[in-house]
C-alpha cells in the first residue's frame, strides 16, 4: 500500500508558540487514522497542515509522494468535514453538495446527478432542496460529508465532527462513519479530543500532547501498552505508578501502570504470582453496569479500581473507610520507559 | 444575560413618560416639516396653519433649479457610494483577521473623516484644492463625498465579516474554488446584505451633506446647499418647504431599508454617521 | 457505492490568467493584502491626510493683511493670534454651548436609552430602535431648517406659550441675560435647543449600548442586598453606564465644537469656532488663520478624548 500522508520532522509555529513540534508520521492509504489529544495538542493543527489552510514553518509534508508545500487547498486531493460543518447558509443543500463539481466547471446534469447520488448515500435524498438551516444537527453532519466526498478525494480530513450531536447520534454515527471508510477504502484522518470515538473506530491512533506526538499505535496496543503516562492517562483511566510509588507498591524502581478493570477487590491474597495490595476504601462511585473503588493504598497512593456490578458485587457489603485487599496479576502490568 | 422571566414587569410610569416624551420631541421637527409643506401661506411660518393645499409640490417640479440640484446631489451620492463600496469592501477584507503593523492606524485613518468635525475636512480639502490648482466642481464635491463615506461601507462590512464563519471560506477552497471562485460564489452572497446597507447609508450621507460641501462645492449648487441659501435670505418660503420635506424623505427612507437588510445580524446599520 | 465508483471528475487546473493569479495570491497573502489595501491607502493618503497635511502646513503661512495673499513664509503669528481677547471669546463662547449641550443632552438621553434597555420588549425594542435611529439620520440641514420655523414669531412655540397662557414666562426667559435675546430664534436659548436636539441621537445609542451591558442580576442582587430603586440606580447602574454618558459626550462636544450651519441659522450674532473659521477663509482668504483655528477643535477634542479615555469611556464605544 501506498503511503498517503508522510510528515517529516514537521513545525509550525505561531507567534512563537510551537503549536506542532517537529512531528514525523505517516499515514497509509485506506487508514483510518486518528489524531487523538487535548485541545491545543496540535491535531488539528496538523489536519490543516494536511489541508492547506497552514503552511509549515519548517519540515516537509507529502500527500501520495508529492511535496505539499504552496499547493493551495483548491489543489489538492484532500477534502475536510469541519467541525462547524461549514454548509453554505446561502445554498441549499444540492447545492452545497455539488458545489466541489460546479468550480471545476463541471456541466449542470452531471453535477446534479452526482449531488443527488451523494445525498442518497448518505440517506438524504428528500432534502436536496431544503436549505441547510432547516436541517438537523445530524443532517447537517451528513451533508458536509456527502460534499466533501463528491470530489473523491483520496484523503477525507474529518476535524472532530461529532463533536455537536448528542450521545446517542454520536454513537450512531461512529458506526456509520467506520462503515463507509470501509467501503470507499480511502483514507480517512479523524482528529478527536474524545479517546472512546478514537478507539471504536481507528486502525491507527496517534496521540498528541502539547505539539508532539506521545505514541503512534493500533487502539489496542495504546490501551494495553502505552508508552507514556502521558498516554496512559488520557486513553482510558490508569493508575500510574511512578518509580517512588512503584518500589513502596511492587518492590521494584521502574514506573508502570495498570487499568482500574485489572484490578480485584479481594477477601484473602490469593495463592498465585498476583501483586496484593492493602489499604482503606476511600469512595464508592455507582456508575450501573459498574462501580469505580477510590482506595489509598501504601504512602496515600489513590488507585481506582473498577469492577463489574452483579450479585456479588463489593459496594453492597462496603462502606467508605473500610480496609480492602487489591489483587492484580503481574502481567497485566504496563511497564513504562519514562 | 438578560433574562425574559419578566422581573421588572412594568416601568415606573414617570420613566414612561420621560422616554416616550423623549421620543416625541425627537420626531416633533421631523413632523412640523411634513406639516408645512403642506401650508397654503407663502411668506411665513405662522400656527395653527390656515389651510392645506398641494399646489407647492407641483410648483417645486417645475422649477429647474431645484431639479439641477436634486439631480447634481443623485448623482454625486451615487458616485460617492460606488467608490466608497469598493474602497470600504477592499479595506474591511484586509483588515479583519489579518493583524500587522500599522493597523490600527490603518483603521484611525479610516474613521477619521467623520470623527473630526466636518469643518476640518472640508477646509483641508478646499485649501489641498487650491494649492494644486483644481477649481471646485462635480469632482471635487464627489472625492470629498466619498472620503467620508467609506467608513459607513467599511464598518457595516467588517461587521458581516467578523459574523461569518471563516471555516465557510476554507471550505470553499478545500472543495476546489480558488481565491476568485470563493468571493463571487461564498463571500460575496454572504455580504450582499452588509453591502447593500452600507451602500444606502453611504448615499443617504452624501445627499445629506452641507459641512465639507460648502468648502469644495464652489458655484455648484447641490440640494442642501439649495436649502441652506433660501435659509439664510429667504424668498420662497413655500417651495423650501417642499424641499426639505423632499430631503427629509429621502433620508430616511434608508433607515428603514438598512434596518430590515441587517436585522438578526446586529449590525448597528447607522454605527457610522 | 456505486456513486462513489464513478469516473472521478477532472482535477485539471482551472487555466488563463485569472486562475493563476489565484493561485499566486494564494501562495504570496502579502501579496494579496498590499493588492487590497492599495487603493484605499492611496485614497487616503493623497486625498485626505494630503488635505490635511496641506492645512496644518498653511497654518504657518503668512497672511499679508493689505494685499490679501498668502506667501509661504513660515511664521507662528497665526497661533500667536488664537490668544487674542477677541479669539478667546469665540472660543468660549462656542465651549460653553459645547458643556451646556453635552450636560442637556445626557440628562434627556438617559430614561430613553434606560427604558428602551430594560423595559422596551419584543416589537418596543425594534420601535425605540428605529425611532432614535430615524431622527439621527434624517437630514441635518432639514432638522435646523424645521427649528427655525418652530421658533419663528407667530410660529409654533409662540403660539404654544400663547394657548397655555404662559407668554409672560417666554418674556421673561427672554430677557435673561446671556440665555435670553429679541426672540426665541435670536436667542442662546433657541440656538442651545437646537444642538441639544440635533445631538440628542449621539448621545442615546452609545448610553444604550453601556447599558446594554449591565446584567439584570447586577439590579437584582443589589435590590436583594437591600436596596431601594433610587440606591440601586446611584451606586450599581450609574457608575456603569458613566462611560456610555462619556462616550456620548465625546460626540455632542466634538459636533457642537465644529458646527458653522446653526449658528449662522439661530441664535444671536457672536461668532462660534465654526463660523469663524468659515468666514476667515470665505470673505477674507485668509487661510492660514483659518487653519490654525481649525487646530483648537482639535486641541479641546484631543484633551476631552484623553480624559475620557481615563475614564474608560472606549469601552463603551
């Protein structure tokens, strides 16, 4: 497979803030790839490096081979669903639809049967006419994408846009977008703040922190093994254990961390290799299918824990101040390098 | 902010009267015009009015001074607002989103011929005249016209801009329109209406004007001058109130046309006079 | 996906020159916004700081009081003048009318900008709007014209003093010294009435939008705490709509200071800084002197702007 997007050592810099700070990556064609961090991490910074809309202040960036640098973003094949969704209010939404077709002079008839196709694929063929703020949020979101698709581009930039519709929608969507990535088999570059969108729907995620990139990986790869607290952190919920807290914990100096869910509230240590931990249960969060455990553990260390609700569940025999016992196996410890 | 849960239901009824009296005195002079137009007496201005008749207004259309001056002051307003139009757009289109060096002066210099008293302009203009030489007339009157008058085009357009998302102009290029497509298909549509007020209280300004005209207009005689000559030696007490009520009119309508054009956008359409 | 497995349409570059320099626009924004800015700084400069320029480098000149020219020898004497006796009168003359105007018009502006802010609701919010916005865009030189014929004898207000029977409170208004004079339109009376009236707009829109600003909580809180209406008002809403009465003042000094046309319409005959200016370059020539007294508008204005400014009076504009 080709390589469709390659940053090489890539900056830019705004009034002396190095919004992205020399990042290399690259992007496979038929990836979905998403650029996952907190605002300000440089994502979407790096999406409109991607664009054009930003030019690079030091560094070079390739789109299938070719240097990107002054090629405006009316000559590339690239095209971006914005988080505003940035529909024409003037146009309706046919038009919008086949506006990519109209300024590359392409003849009414097509432009209108394209448009029209593009609507149906994305489950809006009765609305051509209407303007775009008679339309829900959800829609709208459809239509951005229907217009940013009529030009086939070989990337789809899509900048968090999900990020305006409710739980449900969101959810609904995510499947939806994953499936027609699939089924168009182009690149999709997904820029999200949200770790849960990322995992569901990515082959590949590159977390962003204060303009660097922590770690470059596989959903699974970040959550089981991630590189950095940094990572361990904002992916999920983790209980980091630095070099102090690992020694009074395991008896051993490097860092390490482990999922809350890998985490048993026992009666007695068990026989096994596990790692036992003693201390007082602090809070009880009733979250329904699960409960999230506060426990101090050696030196004040806060550990969360979370286990499954059932019959047997410990929030119905625990108060908040009562002593526990905390059991992991050993390998479902994280070792980490920083 | 400001909630509709109503928690001051009802005015105190002397603020009532203050405001609503305020009102009536601002509007009072604007009626006594629209009254005396109308008057049959010819060479004074006394009350209660003796009579109403329409004989003045026909008198008016037939006096060919009064058009030359009606068609002098269209014309100039009309040239003023083009060039005010393009030079107004030009300056909010480069102004807003870009910061440099100089921008605020930039933007100073625009306000400037409004923010100083009238007298000034009209003086420094009248004298840069003389000194290179150029006699008073149309031009002169239009360029000075169309100084003041950017800034009306500028605010009004500057407004629009700073309300329209700018994810709509990188849209448009990301989906393939270059700089030229994206104005006539996306930037301008969605500053038509800023436009289109701006231009009508450009106009209204230059039709109106008197301070700076006095200085550049020489022996052209545009409507508001027209007026201010029968002011100040009065001879046809009756057709000058026609007149004014003309201007009067043509003032205002603007108002109306540039208060619907840029309602539910905030524009504050008269920020400029 | 079969509409997605359609030919894909033309990339091809748009051609010709415009789509070029399109694209050099793109590539150069400099470019593009010294494109953009050069015809209106061009305009501005050669036409209007030109003009300006040229003014204050005339204030300079020499004005040959018996052959009536101007030569460009530099000389100060045209400022030195400003502080004649007969020159500090116009002066202050046109500076008290400037304070009297400004105090009158913030005193009226404020329960209309008040009511309109806090109490004009659904179709009243667009009435008030229009209805302040209408009188200050309708033509100036009709507006004074239509107070000379209010003021006029026999007119209007002579008949109204007359129906309620008040015509002995007229003369005696009249009569007063600097207030007063032969009638109502030779009057500082008249003429203070008319620039209170033609300002009055300026003065509004800018107290409304101050207090715009003000929460409705902020009145609630202090009504909570304790507050009769008329405390609320002294100590919440006044010191906070005080730089919208700042700003507005900026106006109706600035406008008053510069006007030449009502003073020559109503009032009685001394000179204001307008007229002044007006006749020394009008019936004399005498340019240079024009030009300096042009300079103390702009002097008054500078020092008011920078006081105002202290008190916070642009964060309201």
């Amino acid at each position: 497979m080709a390589t469709a997007v390659q940053f090489q050592d890539v900056s830019r810099v705004f009034d002396k803030v190095r919004a992205v700070d020399g990042i290399s990556l690259s992007i496979e064609e038929g990836e979905f790839f998403s650029m996952l961090g907190p605002s300000g991490s440089g994502k979407t910074t790096s999406l409109r490096l991607i664009a054009g809309f930003e030019q690079p202040s030091s560094g070079s960036i390739k789109i299938f081979g070719q240097e990107a640098a002054g090629v405006p973003p009316f000559q590339r094949d690239v095209n971006t669903v914005f988080q505003d969704y940035a529909l024409f209010p003037h146009m309706s939404v046919l038009d919008n639809v086949a506006y990519g077709l109209m300024v590359k002079g392409v003849d009414k008839k097509t432009r209108r049967e394209r448009a029209e196709a593009m609507l149906d694929m994305v489950k809006l063929a009765q609305y051509g006419e209407r303007k775009p703020s008679a339309l829900s949020g959800g829609q709208r979101q459809r239509v951005a994408l229907a217009r940013a698709l009529i030009n086939q581009p070989r990337v789809l930039l899509l900048d968090e846009p999900l990020g305006a519709l409710d739980l449900k929608l969101r959810e609904a969507m995510q499947t939806e977008l994953k499936a027609l990535q699939r089924k168009l088999g182009i690149t999709f570059i997904y820029v999200t703040h949200d770790q849960g969108e990322a995992l569901s729907m990515s082959d590949r995620i590159a977390v962003f922190n204060k303009g660097r990139i922590e770690q470059i990986d596989s959903p699974r790869a970040l959550y089981t093994r991630p590189h950095t607290p940094f990572v361990a952190d904002f992916v999920g919920t983790s209980n980091v254990f630095d070099s102090e807290s690992a020694r009074a914990v395991v008896g051993a100096q490097t860092p390490f961390s482990i999922r809350p869910e890998r985490i048993r509230i026992v009666d007695a240590a068990p026989a096994t290799d596990a790692v036992v931990v003693r201390g007082e249960l602090i809070d009880i969060h009733y979250l329904g299918s699960v409960s999230r455990y506060e426990v101090a553990g050696p030196h004040g260390k806060l550990i969360t824990v979370v286990q499954a609700n059932g019959d047997e569940e410990v929030s119905r025999r625990l108060e908040p101040g009562a002593p526990v016992t905390l059991a992991w196996e050993r390998h479902a410890m994280h070792l980490m390098t920083v | 902010m400001r909630s509709d849960h109503a928690l001051h239901d009802k005015a105190p009824r002397w603020l009532k009267w203050l405001a609503f009296g305020g009102l009536g005195f601002l509007h009072f002079p604007i009626l006594v015009i629209f009254l005396y137009a109308f008057n049959v007496e010819e060479s004074a201005y006394s009350f209660p009015l003796k009579g109403f008749t329409l004989r003045w207004i026909h008198e008016t259309f037939a006096r060919p001074d009064v058009l030359s001056a009606i068609w002098l002051s269209v014309k100039i307003a009309s040239l003023a607002t083009l060039v005010a139009l393009a030079l107004g757009t030009m300056a909010a289109a480069a102004l807003y989103r870009r910061h440099f060096l100089g921008k605020e002066a930039i933007t100073l210099m625009l306000i400037l011929p409004i923010a100083l008293p009238g007298i000034i302009t009209g003086i420094a203009l009248l004298s840069a005249f003389r000194l290179a030489d150029v006699p008073p007339s149309f031009w002169t009157i239009a360029i000075g016209h169309a100084t003041f008058c950017v800034v009306v085009v500028y605010n009004n357009v500057i407004a629009r801009f700073r309300r329209t998302s700018y994810s709509l102009i990188e849209a448009s290029m990301d989906l393939g329109a270059d700089g030229f497509q994206t104005f006539r298909y996306v930037v301008l549509p969605q500053i038509a209406t800023a436009l289109l007020a701006g231009g009508i209280l450009a106009f209204a300004l230059s039709f109106d004007e008197i301070i700076v005209t006095t200085f550049t207009a020489g022996t052209e005689v545009t409507l508001p001058i027209w007026l201010l000559n029968q002011l100040t030696r009065p001879r046809d007490v009756p057709i000058t109130n026609v007149v004014a009520m003309i201007v009067m009119l043509i003032t205002m309508v603007p108002i109306f046309a540039a208060y619907s054009l840029t309602r539910g956008t905030e524009d504050v359409a008269g920020s400029g006079k | 996906m079969m509409s997605y497995a359609l030919d894909k349409p033309k990339t091809a570059q748009r051609q010709g020159p415009l789509a070029a320099l399109a694209r050099l626009l793109y590539r150069r924004p400099t470019l593009y916004l010294v494109l953009l800015l050069t015809p209106p700084l061009l305009w501005f400069g050669a036409v209007y700081l030109g003009s300006l320029l040229t003014l204050l480098a005339q204030s300079f000149f020499t004005f040959d009081d018996f052959t009536m020219n101007v030569t460009p020898e530099w000389t100060l004497a045209n400022y030195r003048a400003l502080f004649d006796l007969a020159n500090l009168d116009v002066v202050l003359r046109t500076l008290s009318m400037a304070v009297s105007v400004s105090l009158a018009s913030a005193v009226i502006a404020f329960p209309i900008a008040y009511y309109m802010v806090r109490y004009a609701r659904g179709w009243q919010k667009g009435f008030f709007y229009i209805a302040v916005m209408l009188p200050m865009w309708a033509s100036y030189i009709v507006k004074a014209y239509s107070w000379t014929v209010i003021l006029a004898k026999g007119g209007i207000l002579y008949w109204v003093f007359g129906a309620l029977g008040l015509k002995p409170l007229l003369t005696a208004l009249l009569a007063l010294p600097m207030v007063g004079g032969n009638s109502l339109s030779t009057s500082n009376l008249g003429r203070f009435l008319v620039f209170t009236y033609i300002w009055l707009p300026f003065m509004i829109l800018p107290i409304q939008a101050a207090l715009e600003r003000v929460p409705v909580s902020l009145t609630q809180a202090s009504a909570d705490l304790g507050a009769t209406p008329a405390q609320t008002f002294r100590h919440v809403i006044l010191p906070l709509a005080f730089p919208g009465v700042v700003a507005g003042s900026i106006f109706t000094f600035s406008l008053t200071l510069g006007d030449y046309i009502i003073p020559q319409l109503i009032g009685p005959s001394g000179l204001f800084i307008g007229t002044m200016v007006y006749t020394l370059q009008g019936s004399i020539g005498n340019i240079p002197m024009a030009a300096a007294f042009t300079a103390v508008p702009v002097v008054i204005i500078a020092v008011y702007l920078s006081i105002a400014k202290r008190l916070g009076a642009f964060d309201a504009l």
